[in-house]
C-alpha cells in the first residue's frame, strides 16, 4: 500500500524515481517521445547497461569523425591521412574516444544474463548463439551490400579511385571490431567455465599473455620476431573486457575489486606511457613505429580495465542519471541501431569530405593541420554536426537492416549476397 501511494504522490507531484521533479503530465497533453520511450521500458530494466554501450559507441564515433581526415589525393579524389603526426598535443584525447573496452564489458555482462534466461526457457546453447549471431550479421551484410551498389555508381559517374578506396578502408575498418565481438560471444561459454573455475580472477591471464607478446615484438630480441607476433593479442586483449563483464554478472566484483580495476588499471597505463614508451595515441597514426591499437597493445587492456573499474563504481549512479526522460530515450535510440553506427559512420565522413574535394578542400575538413596549429582543432569541431546531421539521415534509411529480414523476397536476398561477395573481392584488392 505504502508503495502505491508513493506512486501515486510521484505522478501528482511529477517526482521522478530518483528524487528529482519532472513537469507534471496533464491528462489532456499528449505524450511526447522521451516520455512515451520511458514509459515502454520494462521496469526492471539496467539502463546503465544501455548508457555504457551508447557512450562506447559515440566515443568511437567521435573520435574517428575528429582524427580521421581526407586530405585531398593526386587524382583529384580524397584519401587517407591522420592530425596526430603533427598535432601530438591530439593524442590524449583519444584516451577518452577510445572506449572499446566498455563495450566488450557491457558485451559479457549481458550475454551472461541472455544466456541465463535463454536455458530458462530450455534453449540450446547454439540456438542462442545463432540468434546472437543474426543479431551482429544483418548490418554487417547490409552495410557491405548497400556500399557495393553505390561505390558501383559513384565509380560510373567518374568519381575518382582514391574516393572508392577511402570509402571501402574506412567501412571495413570497424568490422575487425564485429569479428572480435563475434569471437567473444562464441566463446561465452567459456567465459563462464573459467569464471567457476577462478572467479574474480578469471580475466587475469589475459593481461599476463598481451604482456609477454608484447615484450617478444617490442624487446631487444623484436629483430628475430616474426612479424605477425602481434597478432596473438587480438583475442585475449579484447576478450579481456567480456570476461569482465561475464565475471560482472556472475556478482564476483564487490566494491574493492572495482577500486583495484580503476585504479591498477589507470597506474599501469600511466607507467606504460610514460616509463616503457609506449605511443600515447591509441588509434594508428601512419609511420608510427609502434601502435596500440592495430594489433592492441597492453595499453588497451590497462585502458580497458580502467574504464571497467569505473563503470562498475558509477553503475547505480548512471541508472539514476538515465532515469531522466530525454537522456533515457537517447540512450535507447543509439542502442537500437548499435551495429548501423559501427557500420556506418565513417561513411559521412567520406561523403562529406568529397564534396570538400570537389570544392578545392575545406579548412578543417581537407587539410591537416600545421605542426602545432591548435586552430585547427576548433576547425574540425566545426565540421561535427554536418558529419552528424548526414549520418542521421544514413541511419534512417539503413535502421531497418538491425531485425529480422522477415518478408524478404527471394531474389533480394540473392541480389544482397552477390553484392556483398563483389564488396569483399574490392576489400581483398586493397591488402
């Protein structure tokens, strides 16, 4: 009774669950989105989950919209260039786009539970997986699909080589990523053994082996390495993160284990950086000797452990926070086309950027920086919300790819797979 009442108190007075006073909702008004979205959430719902995956999602967004230039190519096209070389004072920025590690951590926090609730209902553990599986492959095979016919126009219209080709390295880029998070739910399941078998202390080992890789491809013996060494660190630096999260759900963190995340994992990362000399950028940066991020380097995993530590101490809190209308439906919006962003939003930056060319090249848009030139910075910021309201329009167009393809005719579906096959023919002439 005393519950009801409390309920009843809140919507008379428009105070919000978390203690914070809203408008009062006539009877008459009709609802707007914000308020229709929270009023669609289960209530039992971990929105904090959805907030940490939205923010991954647009740190990696932002950072690539901010760091990622086209610079004008001797065919009249655009291509490939990076700020970092000669605008250092860019790279600890990517400290805080980087957030990768976040979503690998939501990643194995809520495959736990799925999967729970999945032999709940008596399903096998491969018909979980292939539903996972469908889930991350619809925008993969759209975004490839849909890029194939129009790099197929924009090539008979005359744009220029160095154009398609920026556009088909910059899409296939993140797709390493939905490789890796692929790989990471296949192996859900043994996640959760060696969660039983060693608890909080299940993700240690991972750390352990990126370390000792990097010591064989960076050490005085890294001459009579061979050159793909570093490639063994792909899975368990980026699996790091999902077994946390795993670990997570299981309940094995309590509040000195999140400390000791933050904190070990903000000392290390430090110590790396400023002692061990590792790049402080954590994307690529071209004729760099080293890169932390291509294959991932221990950086990743201290930075990943850091973010993980924090997330975990701040999950109530940003539950309250997104108790919010406004900032709880953004949150869900970005959540519900996750795979499109990932998929898509190097492609605004392409299109944009070619129109520049066109034009000569654009401050900020088609020119790097001059050693120092802070300027610039303020320049590209400027250029944020085209990217944005273009990719806006892509999403709408492209949102209907993330469920199921149900209806599809037949000779769609073959059309999607021979366009798919051509795109990854035109990826594999690149490398």
């Amino acid at each position: 009774m005393s519950g009801a009442l409390s309920e009843s108190h809140r919507r008379r007075t428009g105070e919000a669950e978390d203690g914070h006073t809203a408008a009062p909702v006539s009877p008459n008004r009709r609802p707007t989105f914000s308020e229709r979205v929270a009023a669609a959430t289960p209530p039992g719902r971990d929105r904090a989950l959805d907030g940490l995956r939205a923010l991954a999602l647009l740190g990696v967004v932002f950072g690539h919209w901010l760091v990622g230039v086209l610079v004008l190519a001797d065919d009249g096209g655009v291509r490939i260039s990076s700020p970092l070389n000669r605008l250092s004072e860019l790279s600890p920025a990517t400290w805080f786009f980087q957030m990768l590690g976040l979503f690998f951590l939501v990643g194995g926090y809520s495959a736990t539970l799925s999967l729970r609730r999945a032999e709940e209902r008596g399903e096998r553990y491969g018909t979980w997986l292939r539903s996972r599986f469908l889930r991350l492959s619809r925008p993969v095979v759209a975004a490839t699909a849909l890029s194939a016919a129009a790099l197929g126009m924009l090539a008979a219209a005359g744009v220029a080589t160095s154009t398609l080709r920026s556009w088909i390295v910059l899409l296939v880029q993140p797709l390493w990523f939905v490789l890796m998070y692929t790989v990471a739910t296949l192996l859900t399941r043994y996640a959760l053994a060696a969660d039983r078998l060693l608890g909080a202390w299940a993700a240690a080992p991972l750390p352990v082996i990126v370390a000792v890789v990097d010591l064989l491809r960076w050490g005085p013996w890294q001459e009579s390495m061979p050159s793909w060494i570093g490639l063994i660190n792909l899975l368990p630096a980026w699996f790091f993160g999902y077994q946390l999260g795993v670990c997570w759900a299981r309940g094995r963190f309590d509040r000195v284990h999140r400390w000791v995340l933050l904190v070990g994992g903000a000392t290390v990362f430090l110590l790396l950086v400023t002692k061990l000399g590792y790049p402080t950028s954590m994307v690529g940066v071209p004729g760099a000797e080293r890169t932390n991020s291509h294959p991932p380097s221990l950086l990743v995993v201290a930075l990943a452990a850091t973010q993980s530590g924090a997330a975990m101490l701040l999950h109530e809190r940003i539950n309250r926070w997104l108790r919010r209308p406004r900032l709880w439906a953004g949150a869900a919006l970005i959540n519900l086309v996750a795979m499109s962003i990932l998929c898509w939003h190097q492609v605004p930056l392409v299109v944009v950027s070619m129109f520049g060319g066109l034009a000569g090249g654009l401050p900020g848009l088609n020119e790097l920086p001059m050693a120092g030139e802070v300027m610039w910075v303020f320049a590209r910021v400027a250029w944020l919300p085209v990217f944005a309201a273009l990719f806006v329009l892509v999403l709408a167009a492209v949102r209907r790819f993330e469920g199921p393809w149900v209806g599809v005719p037949r000779f769609f579906r073959v059309a999607v797979g021979v366009l798919t096959a051509c795109f990854a023919l035109a990826a594999a002439s690149l490398w």
